[in-house]
C-alpha cells in the first residue's frame, strides 16, 4: 500500500507483544509466541475460537503495523475459485475480438494471444496476494471464517499454501516472489482438514481474563469511567460461565462499554443492564433468560466483588 519501507519482523517474542500493542492489540504471552514462530518460520498462524474474540483484528494490526498491505479473503459458502483467485474478463475479451475483427485481424492465434494476457486477467485475493507491495514487501493474507467454504476448496487452498504459485492454463504459472504472511481464522462451525492445519501453526484464540479485558478497554474505550469499565469487565465474565445460546465476546464488551458511556452511566445498575442487553445478547432466549433478577444478582455478585478488591 505504501513506498514507505516496511519495518522488520519482529525479531524477538517481546517485539511482537510491543508490534500488537503498538496498534492496541493486547495479546498474551502464547498467542504473541505463536504468532512469533509463525512469522519465523513463515508458517501460516490458523487461528480459532468463538467469534468476537480478536482473531480477525491480528491480521489487520499486522498489516497496519508491519506497514503491508492487507489482502482479505472473506470465506462464504459456495466460494469459488473464481472469486477467490482469478477469473478471465469475458466483457472485455469480447470486446477486444470485436475490435480486432473490425480492424480486419484475421489471425486467431493472435487474438487469443491476446485476450488471455494479464491484461485481461481479473485477480482475486489468493492470486493478488503472491504480489509485493510497492515497497517490495510482501502482503498479509487474511483467509477469514474458513469454516464456512466447503472441502474442494480447502484442498485448493493446501495447494496455493504449499508453494505459494497458481497456474492459470492460458498463462502459465504464477508465482509469488516472496510469501505473503498468512493469517487463516475459523469460528470452528465444522473441523478444518488435518492436512491444512499441518501446513499451518494452530493457536486457539481464548476469551480474555478479566486482568486483559480491562486493559482491552483501556485501549479501545479510553474515555469510559474506571469504575464503569471494571464492573462491566467483571459482568460479562460472569455472564460467560452462564449457560446460553451465544455468549458475548470481545467485541460485545467493548459495544456495551461505548453505549454505556454514550447513556453517561459511571456505574452499572440494573435498570440499564436491562434495557442495553441487546447490545451484549443477540438472542431473545438469553436476553430472556438474563433479564431482571439473574441481572440483578450478577451485579451485586459483582459489587461485592469490586468491594472485596476495595475498590
Ligand atoms: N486482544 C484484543 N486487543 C484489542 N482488541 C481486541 C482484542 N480482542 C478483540 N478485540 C476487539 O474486538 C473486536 C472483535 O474482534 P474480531 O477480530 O473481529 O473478532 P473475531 O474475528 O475473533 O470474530 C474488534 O473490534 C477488536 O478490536
Ligand atoms: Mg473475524
């Protein structure tokens, strides 16, 4: 994205745990080391874990700090190479036979010489990602939620991250000068193969405790009141030992912090929880399920708590 020189690799497990904090990721010490090793021994880092839990925002801040450009391969069902490597520009090569037939070119082999060059190559993430950045450095590949495409293109993918190359028939094969950074994440819907896990080093992105949340919220809510922060921080881990459809993640925690502060609530009471739980359930069984006295007594459990710590 940049001609500015993209810095280093981080050299030591400390230099990465300062890289991510540097774009207000607060990792611990395993997923620091992971992503460490990962970038070491230039392994894909698969990442896995309930959705919210920050596994997306390792490959932006990378990007973001690493000063490389971002390529995202968002996963869906039904994706097909087309959308994720390269698809020929059917439009255009149409209208280039037209133009050549027009301009009285009779010569097949030519034609098709030339309707299937780069020129006429439209490229999707995969195939983008083999290219450097101006700066010469090689980009972060995101293949995002991979969980959601199905097993044929997973084997495709074992293949492009074997030997990082794709081979268009018309072209040849393509190949990436350097490899990009790979970061794979998956919210585990279904298991992803063994072979492609093999390929790659595995962290299991875990909810934070309740020490990393906070510094979480530090970083990402700075203006929310200490105290406000700390029982929320202490309410949503409770609620994550509840039995529900859907617990919240990071990123509700964060949501709900915001929309507190924007309410200019300072601390929890149990009127607010009620009519902000929207923000931090998304299901009606567990709104139902929360709302009124097992909220209520969440919040003294955690009161209590805070008082104990004496703060
Ligand atoms: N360790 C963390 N440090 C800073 N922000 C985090 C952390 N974990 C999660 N977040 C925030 O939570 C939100 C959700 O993260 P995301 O990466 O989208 O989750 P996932 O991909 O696991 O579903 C983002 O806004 C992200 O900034
Ligand atoms: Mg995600």
């Amino acid at each position: 994205m940049s001609s500015q020189p993209a810095p280093a690799l981080p050299a030591t497990i400390d230099a990465v745990e300062a890289l991510l904090a540097q774009g207000d990721y607060v990792a611990d010490r395993a997923l620091a080391t992971s992503l460490f090793l990962a970038l070491k021994m230039g392994r894909p880092l698969f990442l896995e874990g309930e959705a919210g839990v920050g596994k997306t925002e390792i490959a932006k801040v990378l990007a973001t700090t690493l000063n490389r450009r971002l390529v995202r391969l968002q996963c869906y069902e039904g994706l097909d190479l087309a959308s994720a490597v390269y698809e020929w520009n059917y439009p255009r090569q149409m209208l280039e036979i037209r133009l050549a037939e027009a301009a009285g070119e009779q010569d097949r082999n030519k034609i098709a010489q030339d309707i299937f060059s780069r020129d006429f190559l439209i490229e999707r993430p995969l195939l983008q990602a083999l290219q450097a950045d101006e700066n010469g450095a090689a980009p972060v590949l995101l293949i995002d939620e991979l969980d959601r495409t199905d097993e044929p293109f997973e084997a495709y993918l074992l293949e492009v991250l074997s030997d990082f190359q794709v081979s268009v028939p018309e072209l040849g094969t393509i190949k990436a000068a350097s490899a990009p950074i790979v970061i794979i994440t998956s919210n585990r819907t279904r298991e992803i193969h063994d072979a492609l896990k093999r390929r790659c080093l595995y962290y299991w992105v875990d909810y934070p405790d309740a020490e990393r949340e906070l510094a979480i919220l530090k970083r990402k809510v700075p203006g929310a009141p200490a105290r406000l922060s700390q029982e929320i921080v202490r309410f949503v881990q409770h609620l994550r030992n509840e039995e529900l459809f859907k617990l919240p993640g990071v990123a509700e925690t964060i949501d709900w912090t915001r929309a507190l502060s924007f309410l200019d609530k300072v601390a929890l009471d149990p009127e607010t929880i009620d009519n902000t739980l929207g923000v931090l359930l998304k299901y009606q069984d567990d709104i139902a399920k929360m709302q009124g006295s097992e909220a209520a007594a969440l919040l003294r459990q955690v009161q209590q708590e805070l008082a104990g710590l004496g703060s």
